[in-house]
C-alpha cells in the first residue's frame, strides 16, 4: 500500500501545481533564511576557534582593539598601525610569554593578504607545509592552500605584492623590487591561513624600501623597513658601514654561508632587468645571483631594533596570571595596546547580536507562515477531496491509511521545501562570497554543511507534519457513505 | 457458481434518530443470482446497499457476507473484506480526481492485494471503450466515458460482489440498455454477482430476482 499511498500523494500535490508550489516556496524562504543564520553562526564559532589559534593576546598599535584582532587574526580589516621592534622584542623575552609571533602586514596579492612572521605562526595554527618547505631566505613564501587553488600558483613561481588588499594587478607593481618566490604550499586547514601568503618579516621589510629611495617612512605603507639606500646594482658590500644595526649584522656574521659580509636586510634584490614586470609568471631560475648576505634571515628577537617596527605580536601566555599583568602592562605603554581575542570577538558578537536576534525573530516569524500555508494548502485540498477520500474509504483503503497520506503530503511539502530552502542557503551565500570578498576571507562560502541544518531539515518537516494533522484527522473520520447518499 | 449465499440478513433493522427507514426479517443473495434493489426515492435501498456493504452499521440485525458476519469485524478487517470483494459504481461514477483512468484501476487492484492483471485490464478497457482514455484524468471526461470507467474500476478486482447504485438514473431507454447489457456482460466475465439498487423498474429484466422496498411499511419481497 506505501508506495501507492505515496504515488496518489504526488499525484494530489501535481494536481495543484501552483498551490504546491506557493506552499514549499514560502517554507523553503524560511529554512533558506534559517538556514543561513545557522551557517553564519556554525561557521563563525567554529572559524573563529581556528583563526584566534589558541591567542591569548594580540599586541599592537593604539586604536581600536577590535580592529586590531580582525586585522591581525582575521585578517579582514587593516592593521592599526605598526610598533617598534623594540618593544615586541621585550614581549617576546618576557618571561609571562610562552609564545610570541610577529606580524608585517600591509600587502597582499591579488587579494590575498601577505604575511611577514616566522615558522612559529604555521605552528600556531596547527598546519604543517604539505608541499615544498617552508622559507629559510628572504623573498621566499609558503602560501595557504586556497591561494594556491584560487591563483593555481605552485612552487617556484615568483610573484610581486601590492599595497593594502589590492586586487588588481596594476597594484602589483608597487613591489616590483622584491619578487616573492613559492617555496611551499600548506595543507588545507579550513582556517585563515588558506587565504594567507606567509613569508619571513625581512621579506615584507624589503619590499617597503623603495630603491634608491633615503629609506623614510612612506605613509602609504602599513610596514616600513629600515631606512637606508639601495642599491640596485647588487653589489657586494664587503666592508659596509652599517651602524645601528650591529645586532642584525651579527647575526648575519653567524651565518656560515656569509660570514664576513655585511648584509643589511634591505639589500636583498632581484635583479630588475630579469623581470619582465609580470607579476606572477614562472621564472626558471634566472634570478640566482644575488647577494650571499640576501639569503640570511634576521633573528627577531636578538637583531638591532633600530628603526625597524612590525605590525602586530600573537602572544599566548606562559601562565594564566600573565591574563592579569601583561594586558595592564602593556596597555600603559605609550603607543601599544593589548587585546584580547576573546573579549574583542564577544563584543563583535555583542554586536551583531541585535541583527542576529532580528533575523531569527524574522525567521520563526517565516516558518509559522509556511505552516500555515501548508496547513491552508492541505485544508482546502482535503476539503475538494472529500469524495476522493469517501471513495478510497468504500474501496477499501483503511482509515489510517487516508491519515497517513495526508500526513505523507505534508512531509513530502515540508521536505521538499526544507531541501529547497538549505540549497538555496547554500547557492546565496556561494553567490555571496563570490562578490563580496570580506565573505570569502572569512571562509563563509555555503560550501560547508553543518549538523545544524540536519535538525532545521527535520524541525521543517516536523512543522509540515504537525500543520497536516488536523486535515489528517477530518479525512479520517470522512464516512464513505456519503458516496451513496449522492450529495455533492 | 450458483446457490452458496453470498450475503444474508437476519433481522435487519435500521434507523436515523427515532425514525426507522429499514425494517428486513430475511433476506439472502445467491452467488451468481444478481438481484435488483427496486423502490422508490425513500424507501431505504441506498441505505440497506451502504448496510450490505459494510459501510454503514444497522441498528439491529445480523449481515453475513461470504458467511463471515461484519459485526465481530474490526474496521480494518472490514476495510480489507470490501477491498478483495466488493466492487462499486457509484451514481456519480466516483473516481480519484487526481489519477488517471489507469491509475484508478491500478489503484483498485493496489487495495485488493492483487498485482496488476494486464490482460483483464486490457480487455475491459477494450470492451468500455477506454482505451484511447487510459491516461486520461477524469475532469476530461465524459459523463458516459466515466460511467465506463467507473464500471471498468469496480469489475478489476474480479469482485464477487458488484454494488451498483441507481447505475442508469438519467439515461434513456437505448443507453439503459447498453449499461446493464454491458454491467451484466463484465459481471459474468468476472464471475461477479451484481447486487443494484434502482428506482428505476426499466431494469427488472435484467436480473435474477427483485426486492423490492417500500416506503413506510417496510419492504415485500
């Protein structure tokens, strides 16, 4: 009997096209609105987990402190400012830090944000290189495995960044003096380290020296390198006065590969004239003649701090009474602040939490609307079936199962117009992210299923059950006789 | 097959409120004796044909059919007993509005327990005329294209009882004919016996034997 119950059920619901259809589309409407502050909300605890990567304090330049975070954690909002390396230096050696990461921001390529850290930050967010290795020179990135499937950029490709989170390509040649080079694609995390391209701090240093230039703060950049001459010609600066940077040429001394020159690190280059000012083509290895002392990598926590300033530190705490002390401490500061991921995003939440509440109140609001509609649709279908149901009644068909077709229509509508609706979720927000970019670096692309929509697809065709029952039982309780009495 | 009582009365009694339309002591349908229920409008045969078919209870009085009575029958049973054994037209000539002709047959053979019978479909949608209709819905169809698929839908389980209800009210004398001709030829074929109830005393010759029910006093048989 199911099957044909199911069959006679389609066919009623065919037979009234454009009821059927009116009814699932206002309940798909709903679950699609649902299903949205679902995906928004799932998407946002767990996303917002693996982007803060266990930080328990950014540091960083006066201003707002949630610009702060979603600049430095987020990666969606520009930074504040930048702060000595001076100071991040005594943050890193303070004993409450158990981890310090550094940051230089301020570019990106083709939208994707570019990172200047050490290893320390993919370790932070738990990943690991799935291809290539991670950078040991200057200029060389690994990049997340989003860039690398967005860009199809691979190993060895050599690209330049651009100011700010510029998509277009004629930004690109803002940098054209400091060539990036892949040398490593990380494994997807699901986490915004996919959308990041991550280099040392000297290479972000580099490509804000403008060659030839006396090295003076440029106020369009977010980062700014030390402030000497270049020298486009690569020559080697064996016996180069370097003070103020004594730290960072000692350590450069240490380098076994370099060790008698002096190599500050904005002397790294390429060589222009290789370039044909394309921003990301392959280049076969026509770049290796730079200097030796190019290839050293400043030691951030011991090198000369003159002059030179990063964006932003990730700190995470050694103890838990640093949570007290550091942020205090830090706060008193003339020019740096301290703020807590946590405290920042349940402002952020706080924040949103009116339009939130809107949306839900809007979609509960939908919902009984389509119960309704389901309820009405099925009433009135009921009620100009009357004989059709006598009629199954006097041939046989049990009054259960007149119940149960009834309650078969309203889960066919409620399911259907669930599936609908979480399919429409899912293609809005893929329209969305494709358009509005701060969607796709947030990683909020409908790509994504949460369990949560399973209950809202079961909590529809619980609505659609429960607006059919009452249809249901009036079709039960139709006495068949009416057939013979010939009333119409 | 004649002579084994398909359906028995045994002091039958039926009433709405207080008062009472149906008053029968005795009364038996011999398989294979089609019988006409005769009387005019009143007289209680759409009454006694929703009694003998189990969808109406009586007041008083025993009904057997096939030797099993209705009364110790859950609704369920009675469900399943009309389904494999009886066969209806209905003076609307009642379809599902929803499914085609075909689907409606195929609908009767689903509630019956019976798989689908190609050949026995076939053959009544050729003898009715159906055939070019078969996926037809019947908003598309005539009033005499629907009797015939009514007919078609009652004789496709094979029933051993076909109840037909006033099956030729508003026909005149040539297509009164056709209908019981062709009622009575798809009965035989299907080894139904035909139980009608008629105002319409045009339709005597056609059967067996005749009740005929009368208004206030009770019926004579």
């Amino acid at each position: 009997m199911m099957p044909y119950l199911l069959k006679l059920t389609w066919a009623n619901l065919i037979s009234r096209p454009l009821a059927s259809w009116l009814t699932v589309a206002t309940l798909a409407a709903a679950v699609a609105l649902i299903s949205i502050l679902l995906q928004f909300s799932a998407h946002t605890s767990n996303r917002l987990a693996r982007d803060l990567a266990g930080v328990d304090l950014v540091i960083g330049a006066k201003g707002s402190p949630l610009q702060l975070i979603l600049s430095s954690l987020l990666h969606i909002d520009i930074p504040t400012g930048n702060i000595p390396l001076s100071d991040a230096q005594k943050i890193m050696r303070d004993p409450l830090t158990e981890v310090a990461v550094p940051l230089a921001l301020g570019d990106s390529f083709r939208g994707f944000r570019i990172v200047g850290t050490t290893p320390g930050f993919i370790e932070l967010y738990e990943t690991k290189v799935a291809e290539g290795s991670v950078w040991t020179e200057p200029q060389q990135v690994v990049i997340g495995a989003q860039v690398s499937k967005q860009l199809g950029m691979k190993i060895g490709q050599k690209f330049f960044g651009g100011h700010g989170l510029s998509f277009s390509d004629a930004d690109l040649a803002q940098h054209e003096h400091a060539a990036y080079e892949v040398v490593g694609i990380l494994e997807p995390k699901a986490s915004i380290i996919d959308r990041l391209v991550i280099t040392s701090v000297d290479s972000v240093w580099h490509a804000h020296e403008e060659p030839g230039a006396d090295g003076a703060d440029h106020d369009e950049h977010e980062q700014h390198g030390e402030n000497e001459d270049h020298d486009d010609e690569h020559e080697h600066h064996d016996e180069h006065d370097h003070s103020g940077e004594e730290a960072h040429l000692e350590e450069h001394d240490k380098d076994e590969h370099h060790g008698e020159h002096d190599h500050p690190e904005n002397e790294a280059r390429l060589d222009e004239h290789e370039h044909e000012h394309q921003n990301d083509e392959h280049h076969d290895g026509e770049h290796e003649h730079h200097d030796k002392g190019e290839h050293i990598l400043s030691d951030l926590l011991t090198m000369s701090a003159k002059g030179k300033a990063v964006t932003a530190l990730l700190v995470q705490y050694s103890t838990p009474i640093a949570a007290v002390r550091m942020p205090r401490a830090i706060n008193d500061q003339p020019g740096l602040q301290a703020a807590s991921p946590a405290l920042e995003i349940t402002r952020l939440y706080n924040l949103s939490a009116g339009l939130m509440d809107a949306g839900k109140v809007l979609a509960v609001i939908m919902t009984l609307i389509g119960g309704l509609s389901i309820f009405v649709a099925v009433s009135n279908a009921a009620v100009h079936k009357t004989y059709d149901i006598a009629l199954l009644r006097a041939m046989g068909a049990k009054p259960r199962d007149v119940f149960l077709q009834q309650i078969c229509e309203g889960i066919i509508v409620s399911s259907f117009a669930g599936i609908l609706g979480i399919g429409l979720a899912h293609s809005l927000l893929m329209l969305a992210a494709n358009i509005y970019a701060p969607l796709a670096v947030f990683g909020l692309n409908g790509s994504q299923f949460f369990a949560a929509e399973g209950y809202l697809l079961t909590g529809t065709v619980l609505v659609g059950i429960v607006a059919v029952i009452w249809p249901a039982l009036n079709s039960y309780k139709v006495d068949p006789m009416l057939l013979l009495k010939g009333v119409r | 097959m004649t002579g084994a009582p398909l359906l028995q009365i045994t002091g039958l009694r039926h009433a709405y409120g207080d008062k009472q339309v149906l008053s029968l002591d005795s009364w038996q349908l011999l398989s294979g004796k089609h019988q006409l229920l005769l009387g005019p409008s009143g007289s209680g045969k759409t009454t006694l044909l929703g009694i003998l078919s189990g969808l109406l209870s009586p007041t008083d009085g025993v009904i057997e059919a096939l030797g099993k009575p209705f009364d110790p029958m859950s609704l369920s049973d009675l469900s399943n007993f009309r389904a494999r054994n009886f066969g209806f037209v209905f003076q609307d000539h009642h379809l599902v509005s929803s499914l085609t002709v075909e689907e409606n047959l195929r609908l009767a053979q689903h509630l019956a327990g019976l798989s689908e019978d190609s050949d026995w479909e076939n053959q009544l949608f050729d003898r009715l005329g159906l055939s070019n209709l078969r996926k037809s819905k019947p908003a598309s169809l005539s009033h005499g294209e629907a009797q015939r698929a009514a007919i078609a839908r009652a004789a496709i389980t094979r029933p051993k009882l076909l109840l037909a209800d006033e099956p030729t009210s508003a026909l005149d004398d040539e297509n009164t004919h056709k209908v019981m001709e062709l009622l009575k030829a798809l009965s035989d074929q299907a080894g139904s016996t035909m139980l009608v109830a008629s105002h319409d005393s045009r339709l005597k010759p056609f059967f067996d034997q005749t009740l005929a029910l009368s208004k206030p006093e009770g019926p004579t048989a």
